[in-house]
C-alpha cells in the first residue's frame, strides 16, 4: 500500500485523486458527511476512505465504487 494524500471534506481535492473518483467521492459527501479524506493506492489502484465510515475505490476492471466500509 501506498499513502497518496490527505484532504477535508468540502474542499478541493488535491490533484493526485484520480478523475474517475470524483464524481463518487461528491455523491459521499452530498449525504452530509465530513472528516478528513486518505487517498491511498493498493495494487495501483486508488482508494478513497472517509474517516466517517465510506471509502470510494477503483476496481479492477474500471468500475467506480462508494460504499460504508465493511465490518
């Protein structure tokens, strides 16, 4: 795993989060939530966590995905 960068909730990402993220990382943030987002790559692929409980990540095969994290 490597650590990307860090932002808040609300502001502008930083220019190292991926396009394909951003769409679902603005839906997250529209339910309300905030904290401090980590960008972090596994496997060289970009994944997104929300210290409130959501990650939002890219699949191998291309799909965008945002859900709570699990248990």
């Amino acid at each position: 795993m490597q650590l990307g960068t860090r932002w808040a909730t609300g502001s502008d990402a930083p220019a190292s989060v991926p396009a394909e993220l951003l769409p679902a990382i603005a839906e997250v943030e529209g339910r309300g939530l905030s904290g401090m987002w980590t960008l972090t790559w596994l496997e060289g692929r970009p994944i997104a966590e929300l210290d409130a409980g959501w990650e939002v990540l890219l699949t191998a095969s291309g799909d965008v995905i945002a859900r709570p994290f699990e248990d």
